[in-house]
C-alpha cells in the first residue's frame, strides 16, 4: 500500500476588532457648530467697528430680548462637596440669569470650543474660539461653569456608571462614549488653567491640578480597556489536505509501471480535499467574557475536532467571529 | 396637529398588528445581527435614514413575540423600542428633504402612515386659514417689536404651509401605492384619507402661500415707512440702529419680490396696496433717503442682527437627528445643506434650567449632552496567513485492467 500523491496546508485565521476611523468631518452634524461660527463672524467684525457709544446701544438691544438671556451657575446640581474654585453658596438652588452681548458672545465660543474638543483633533481647541477683552470675564464664567459641570456629573457617577467604565465592563461603545466625556472635561480644564491661571490663588491651582490628575486617570484607564479590548482577538487554524491514495501491493505498482511503459495506461490527476478545524483559543487582553479553557473556534463552538469532509464549510472571512 | 407621540404609537400599534406566526418568538441570528449591527448602531449615530432602511424591511414579517424580543434587545442598548424608532425615523425624513433618498413604507406602513399624516395636513391648513395675519384688515404695526413679530409670524406661517405642502405630495404618492386589496380592509377614517382628493388640497396650499407671500410685502412695504421715518428724526442710537437694518432688509425683499413677480416666478398680485403703479418709485425713493440718513450703521447694524439670528438658530435651533442634536447626513454635503433646522414657531423665552420642568432652550448648554453622541463603529477584520505543510506528486495511476 502506499500513498502516491499529497499536500498539506494550514491555514490560520485571526480574527481583530478593529474602529472605525474618527471622521472629523462629523462636527458639521452637531446643531450649534455652523451656527454659532457665523453668529461670531458677524459679532467679531462688529465688535472692530463699534464705538462706545454704538456698543452701548448694542448691549441695550440685547439686554431688552429675552430670547437672548443666558442663565449661569448651572454646575450647582451636581455639586456635592465643597470646592475652592466655586464660591460657596447657600442659596436655594437655581440659576442665575444673565443679559447682555459678553454673555452672548461668551456662550457661543464656549459652545463652539466644545464642539471642537469633542469632536475634532484639534490640540487646544478652545485658543480656537479665544475671547476679545470686552467678553473676557463672562467667557471664564461659562468656561468654568462648564468645567465644574462635567467634574461633578463624571463624580456623581464614580459609583455607578463611571465605575463600570472604568473597569471596562460595558461594550466598547459606552467606553467611546466616556472617552470622549473625559477628553472634554480636561479640554475644559486647559482652557480654564489658561484663561484664569493668573488669577487663581495657590489652592485653586492645586484644586485644578488635582481634579486634573484624577480625569487623567480616568482617561488612562478607559483608554486602556478600549485597548485591551481592540487587542482581543480569535485564532482559527484550518489544516487542509489535498491528497490522493491508492491501496496497491509492490506487485501491483511494478504492474503498473509496466503498463505505462507499454502505453496501455492513463494518467490523470485527481483530488480531494478534507478539512480539519483546530481552534487554537481566545486571547483576550484579559477582558474575555469567555470562561477558560473553553476557546471557541470561528463558527463559536466548543471544542472543534472533527472529522474529514463532516464539518461545515469554511466561512466567510469576513464574517465575524462571535 | 399629531404630535410625534402618537405617530410613534401608531407604529408601535403597526409592529403589533403585522403578527403573522405568533409562535416563533426567539429572534432568528440574521435578525439579531441586523439589530446588533445595522439598527442599533443607526440610532445611536441619529441616522433617520439608515434606521428606516433597516428597520422597513425587518417589519415586514415581524409577529407580537419578535418584537417584544426586538424591544427587549433594544433596550439592553439603550434604545427605544422598534415602533418609537421607526416612527421618529420616518416623520424625520418626511420633515426635512432626506425623502428622495428614502424607502418607499411598505403596505404595512402606508395603511397607518397616510391617515394620520393626512389629519395632520387638514389641521395645518385650518390653522393656516385663521391666522391672525391672514385677518382682513391686516394687523397694525406701532413700533419694530409689533413689525418684528407680526413678520416672524408671517415667515412660521410660511414654511408650514410650504413644508405641509411637500409632505402633502408625499401622502398623495403613497396613498396611490396601497394594494386594492388593502384597501377594501380600510376603516372610516382610514378610508377618508385614502380617498381623499389630494389634488385640490394643493391647489389649496398654493392659493394661501400666495396669499402669505403678498401679506408679507406689504408688512415690510408699512416697516420701510416707519424705518425712514426714524431714521430721519431720532438721534436714539438703539432706535437707529433697528432702524437701518429694518429698512436695508425691507428694501432688498421687496424689489426681490416685485422681480420674481416680473418674471413669472410668482403669480401676479391681487392685493390692491402692491397694484399701485406709483409704488415701485416711492419705495426707491424712501429707500435711498433712509440709507443716506443711516450712514455706515447699515453695514453695522446687519452685523449685529444677522450675528443674532445666527446665535439664535444655535441657541434654539433643533435638528431632525440624536434628539434634536444632529442635523442630518444631508447636511454634510453642502453649506446651503447645513441650514436645515427646525425653529420654535414663537419668540423663546429662556428658563431657569436648575427650576425643573419644561427646558428651554431644550439644551441648557448643547456641550452638556453632545458627548453623548458616538459615531464610530467596531469592525473585524481577518488575517489569514497559510503554510504548506508538507507536498508530494499527486498523480494516480488509472489503469484499463483489473489485476
């Protein structure tokens, strides 16, 4: 007996999670981005043109629409310890409201740095947005209203969400998401270190310094369960094997030969293929909802011996693992 | 007018009602993968579009079960259920001009589609016939807040008659689409829509468009007087100010208007104010002496105006996706396409957001939420790397005798 004809192949499969590419073309979406930017085109040009007296006419305009007011100290709700950046206030809680063109001006750049921050990689995305000396203190209002808005929600929600998130127990998307939140917070905090930093005292700068070191590390650890999560990825081995077997006694093989010489035999090429799955495991960067010691191959199953020619065909690469 | 609400529940109704097989209520695995990666994914990028691609044909043959099971799914991912997407998804695209590019509704759809879209057209264009600028006399104007009001409501009634105008075409092409054999199903009120005469409610709309249309200049035609006026007289720098950005707008509108009449592109006028020969001289003449008085506080004044629609558009302004967050996909491809949003149809006042209740702006700060929004998305991808193990000769020896 013998076998006269065979090639063996493996072929390995591995499978990566991968994101899409940021299209920062996507901040032209958000309601507010083209608005706002025109709304400042116009309003810095004005603002060259002007002069006091016309400025006082202006803020009087403004301050006599209602639709133009802007209502302030809104990072109160989320406030649950004291803070050497907020004044302390015992106030009932509500918002104050605010009228005028610095308040205008004021919360659209605020906006549109926002949106750039979130949404674009944009390095200091606020020095995009940089307000004129006449709006100067609303701007850091709002700046730093903002900022202590987003600190407190994210620490409002270290027991909770933010919790989970930063364990990377939720799917990627909620990750992205949080991602995202923190990078804004920490943009915020920049511009406030920015605009502010000459007039904060010693302790506000080492408050800013410390909510600083505490965002860090929450991005720090949302950025690497994200990582971890990209990294996982599945391994399937594929053993194939083309081959051909003839069952033949040596006096059969030298008959055989004989007949060639003689030219009263063919020759023909003939070929099977059988298929072997062997899964190889999951690594999963340590974020496997997999229990160990049970690696699934590509169509999910466990284990994955099989026989030739019995198991399924091979799927799609493009399919997706799980 | 139907609110999104009950839209929303009409099509929840739809999902209910499409049962066919209410035995199988496990989710087959290509359903599960369209949900998982098509719909959800769609809705969390507040794409309309992609969510009514998805979502029609998944309907189609959905029982109670499914989507409960579908439901549930959802809101493992935060997401609403099917109807409320669907129905939010579909009233967006008729909204805003996204519908060329839509899906046709299925039978399923059109049947509960067409008749509450048709009682919203009805109560538009009775709202449209009682308006208070559609009074004869029309109303009087004494100071710029009066004119300034009196045209921001002239210009809402405008675009909603525009607007229903569209989605009226749209419901009278879906209508024609209903199977004969659906319609014999129909209820009362069902009925009453799909036989409605559709060609004469448009015939409708253009005759109150025109209307509002002439209505408009003659409002503007009152303002330029009153603007020349003060403009002439008050050394009031904020009067001054309204003043010459009042009369450069008006002047501008006007001659816009009388030209597009000129050339066809709007029917003759009927009102007798716009017939005067004598009017075109008199408003030039008005005009130039205003802009003479004003001086460089025209250029200033726009600035400062055109400054405050575009902040109130930011501020106010509601978009068709991501809960009023987002424009569309639409909006993307050009910069007259980055216009599109939907306005509060009266002056907002702002509220105390810490008061609790009804926000508005509905956005305390738009950076508080947009965070929210993610748009990208997980991928495989595979590598596939194949090493030969081992080759032999693979010629077989056939031979023309048995031994």
């Amino acid at each position: 007996m013998g076998t006269v004809g065979s090639t063996d192949t493996t072929v390995e499969r591995t499978y990566s999670k991968h994101l899409t590419e940021r299209n920062y073309d996507l901040v032209r979406r958000l309601v507010g981005y083209y608005e706002y930017g025109r709304a400042l085109e116009h309003f810095d040009t004005l603002l060259e043109q002007v002069d006091d007296q016309e400025l006082a006419a202006i803020e009087e305009i403004i301050q006599g629409r209602d639709e133009l007011a802007v209502y302030t100290n809104l990072s109160r709700r989320f406030q649950t310890e004291p803070s050497i950046l907020a004044d302390s206030d015992n106030s009932p809680l509500k918002g104050v409201e605010r009228r005028g063109f610095g308040w205008v001006l004021a919360l659209a750049r605020v906006e549109l740095g926002a949106m750039l921050a979130g949404f674009t990689d944009r390095q200091q995305p606020f020095a995009a947005v940089r307000p004129s000396r006449y709006e100067l203190p609303q701007y850091a209002d709002l700046l730093l209203d903002g900022l202590q808005t987003h600190y407190w929600a994210l620490k409002q929600e270290r027991d909770g969400q933010l919790k989970q998130v930063v364990r990377g127990n939720v799917p990627i998307q909620r990750l992205l998401v949080y991602g995202r939140r923190v990078m804004l917070t920490r943009a915020f905090l920049q511009a406030v270190a920015t605009i502010m930093g000459g007039e904060l005292s010693p302790n506000q700068a080492a408050e800013l310094r410390t909510w600083d070191d505490q965002l860090n590390e929450v991005q720090y650890a949302v950025v690497t369960s994200i990582s971890s999560l990209l990294a996982s990825q599945t391994t399937v081995q594929q053993r194939s094997s083309t081959y051909a077997t003839v069952n033949a006694c040596g006096a059969l093989l030298r008959a055989v030969d004989e007949e060639l010489a003689a030219g009263t035999a063919t020759v023909n090429n003939f070929e099977q293929t059988t298929v072997n799955r062997v899964p190889v495991g999951t690594s999963s960067g340590g974020n496997s909802n997999r229990p160990a010691g049970a690696p699934r191959g590509a169509d999910g199953r466990r284990g994955g011996q099989g026989f030739p020619g019995r198991n399924p065909p091979p799927r799609n690469p493009n399919d997706r693992p799980d | 007018m139907l609110s999104r609400a009950s839209l929303s529940l009409a099509l929840m109704m739809l999902t209910a009602l499409s049962a066919s097989d209410v035995s199988a209520a496990a989710l087959s695995r290509g359903q599960r993968a369209t949900i998982l990666d098509q719909l959800i994914p769609a809705y969390q990028q507040g794409d309309s579009l992609a969510v009514v691609r998805v979502s029609g044909p998944l309907s189609r043959r959905l029982n109670t079960a499914r989507v409960e099971a579908i439901d549930a799914l959802l809101k493992q991912h935060d997401a609403p259920p099917l109807g409320t997407l669907m129905a939010e998804a579909r009233l967006a695209l008729t909204d805003q001009d996204g519908v060329s590019n839509s899906p046709q509704p299925n039978p399923v759809e059109i049947k509960l589609i067409v008749p509450a879209l048709y009682t919203r057209v009805l109560k538009i264009i009775e709202w449209a016939e009682k308006h208070a600028v559609m009074a004869e006399p029309m109303p009087a104007a004494r100071d710029f807040d009066e004119f300034e009001l009196t045209l921001w409501n002239t210009h809402v009634l405008q675009n909603q008659l525009e607007a229903t105008g569209r989605l009226t075409e749209l419901i009278a092409g879906w209508a024609e689409k209903l199977p004969p054999r659906m319609l014999e199903d129909l209820d009362a009120e069902q009925a009453i829509a799909f036989r409605a005469d559709y060609e004469e409610l448009l015939a409708r709309f253009d005759l109150l468009s025109h209307e509002v249309q002439q209505r408009d200049t003659e409002i503007r035609i009152r303002r330029l007087e009153f603007a020349a006026g003060i403009l002439a007289e008050s050394k009031n720098k904020k009067e001054r100010f309204v003043a010459a950005f009042a009369l450069d707008l008006d002047a501008r509108v006007i001659d816009a208007f009388f030209v597009d009449v000129a050339e066809g592109d709007i029917k003759p006028v009927t009102r007798e104010r716009l017939q005067d020969p004598e009017l075109a001289g008199h408003l030039q003449q008005i005009a130039n002496q205003g802009r003479a008085h004003a001086g460089d506080l025209v250029s200033k004044a726009q600035l400062l105006f055109k400054g405050i629609h575009w902040w109130t558009r930011g501020r106010y302004g509601s978009g068709p996706d991501g809960w009023g967050l987002l424009k569309s996909m639409e909006s993307l491809k050009s910069e007259s396409d980055q216009f599109s949003l939907y306005m509060p149809t009266e002056t907002p006042i702002p509220t105390d957001p810490l008061a609790g209740g009804e926000s508005v702006p509905e956005y305390d700060r738009r950076h508080h939420y947009t965070w929210g929004w993610e748009d990208r998305r997980i991928y495989s991808a595979v590598n596939t790397n194949t090493t030969v193990v081992s080759k032999k000769n693979t010629t077989v020896y056939s031979m023309s005798k048995f031994y």
